[in-house]
C-alpha cells in the first residue's frame, strides 16, 4: 500500500527590487530543508512568466516534521532578511491522494 505523505505548496511573490536577493536566499535554504528529518522533496521552481514568483513544491512524512522544519534556525534566518521584501506568501497544505 503507497504511503500518503504531507504535500506544501508555497507561492512567494517577491518586491521586484529584492528578487535576486530574496532568489539567492531562498536557494540557501534547499540543502539544510533537504537535509532534515523527515523531508521527503523540496522543490524551488521560477515562474517562467513572472520572475518575481516562486514556488516551493515540499512533500513530508507528517505534520510534526513540517512543525519542526517551521522553527529551523535557516528558517528563522530567512524570515528575517526577507521581511519587507515580499508582496505575499500563500502556502497550501494538502494531502496527496492514493488510488
């Protein structure tokens, strides 16, 4: 039987005076997260017609590894630097369906 995993989608519009800033930021944040317990695959992607846009594409065993990924110190430290240069983050938590 497939296991059914914690799926994250995360969209970060990013203030387009910070968008290489706030690019290079969020790729130092790729090896640490996928380096955590508990961490399945995550993904950064670029939108193609809106470079401002990105998306995390995470998947995770549950919720509680999510919570601890949350209060990371890489974390806590991105959340600093970008403050003030984001015009939105929207994340969606969601359960993958198994046939």
């Amino acid at each position: 039987m497939k296991k059914s995993y914690l799926t994250l989608v995360v969209h970060i519009l990013v203030k387009e005076a910070y968008r290489e800033e706030i690019k290079a930021e969020l790729l130092k944040l790729i090896s640490p997260t996928r380096g955590e317990e508990g961490c399945i695959a995550y993904d950064l992607h670029q939108d193609n017609d809106n470079p401002n846009l990105f998306l995390f594409h995470e998947k995770w065993v549950n919720q509680e590894y999510l919570t601890k990924h949350s209060q990371s110190d890489h974390i806590a430290a991105y959340r600093i630097i970008s403050k003030d240069k984001l015009e939105s983050v929207t994340a969606y938590k969601m359960t993958e369906l198994i046939n």
